[in-house]
C-alpha cells in the first residue's frame, strides 16, 4: 500500500512540474513595487516634472491628461524609427495600449523592448505577464495569466542599473469610465517619482 501511495505522490509531482504554464524567466532580479492608488476624487496628474511619453494605441484617456503631459502616438514599427539614429526622440516612458498588444506580440520586437532604456507601461494587460514582450520565444499565449494586474511596467537593465518592474490594478469602486484615466495618472506619478530621483 505505501508503495502504490508513493507510485501516485511522484506521478503527480512529475506531472505538476510539467504543466505548460510558462513562468517568469529566471535570471535578472526585478523589484516590483505596488503602485498606491490615488483617491478617485484626485484624478488629475500634479507631478512636479512635465513628462513625454510615447504612446501605443488609441484611448482618449491620454487626450484628457495631455494638459500636464506631451505625448507622441505611433505604430510599433514608427516607434522603432523614431527612436533610432542621431536625431532619435527621447521619452519618460512608453505606453502600450490593449488595442495594440496584437501588433507588439511579435517575437521580432522582443530585442526592441528588452533593450529599451525607458519604462514600459502595459494599460489593460490583465490575462498575461510583460514578460511576453521583452522574453525571446515567448508570446502573449505562452505568458497568459487571468490573475495579471491591469498595469504592468518594466525597465531593462541592459546598463548597470537594475531592472525595475511596477504592476498595480484598479480598484472596484473606480467608475468602468474613467479606469485607464485612473491607470496613466498612477503611472505618471510612477514616472515623476522616477524622474526626481534621477534628478537628484
């Protein structure tokens, strides 16, 4: 009897460790900080620092901020140019809205973002992990995760700073309207924080 309870114990043990569920790759260490969320009432940006951001997709929320923030829109592969040569732009942060997750989960882009030096924002990523995007041989299926947060953000660390991770959802009482408004205003105090510090 302990036999045939051992023989079932180590079956599903091995079975267990071979799920499919690809996990976050190993390797580099990523801090991830809980963002704090902003009282609704409070959902306006009110950083210190005026912010440039480039922008992947399509929501008005943006439009509604672009007061305290300058934003540039672009396709994946217009963002790549921009970004390339001597007058290359300089950006706080990238946002990839969810009507673009499709066109940036292509294995060709994974070197473009794990080589970025800016913080990438994910608005709307809540059935996978960032990882999808910077992981070679990874994708949006391989990475899918129901209990992924909203937003999620990452920072390489192709120099000698350590790569950074951030990751916060939306509260249940924030209206269904004004949830990515509430998202980007949490990422630009992310992103102000990050920009006083390097001032600094």
């Amino acid at each position: 009897m302990k036999k045939v309870l051992f023989l079932i114990l180590t079956l599903f043990l091995i079975l267990y460790g071979c799920s499919n569920k690809e996990e976050q790759p190993e390797g580099k260490p990523i801090k991830v900080e809980q963002a704090k969320g902003k009282p609704i009432k409070d959902i306006e940006y009110d950083g210190e620092n005026h912010l440039e951001i480039a922008v992947l997709g399509n929501d008005k929320a943006i439009e509604e901020l672009s007061k305290s923030i300058s934003y540039d829109k672009y396709s994946i592969d217009e963002l790549i140019k921009a970004l390339e040569g001597n007058d290359a732009r300089e950006y706080d942060a990238i946002i990839v809205f969810k009507d673009s997750f499709k066109s940036v989960d292509d294995d060709k882009y994974s070197d473009f973002f794990s080589a970025l030096q800016y913080p990438v924002f994910l608005v709307g990523a809540d059935n996978f992990r960032a990882y999808a995007l910077y992981t070679k041989g990874s994708d949006i299926n391989k990475a899918r995760d129901d209990t992924a947060p909203y937003v999620q953000g990452f920072k390489s660390n192709n120099s000698n700073e350590k790569s950074q991770a951030w990751s916060f959802d939306i509260p249940e009482e924030v209206d269904s309207k004004i949830i990515n408004k509430y998202a980007l205003v949490n990422i630009f105090d992310i992103l102000d924080s990050e920009k006083s510090k390097e001032e600094e």
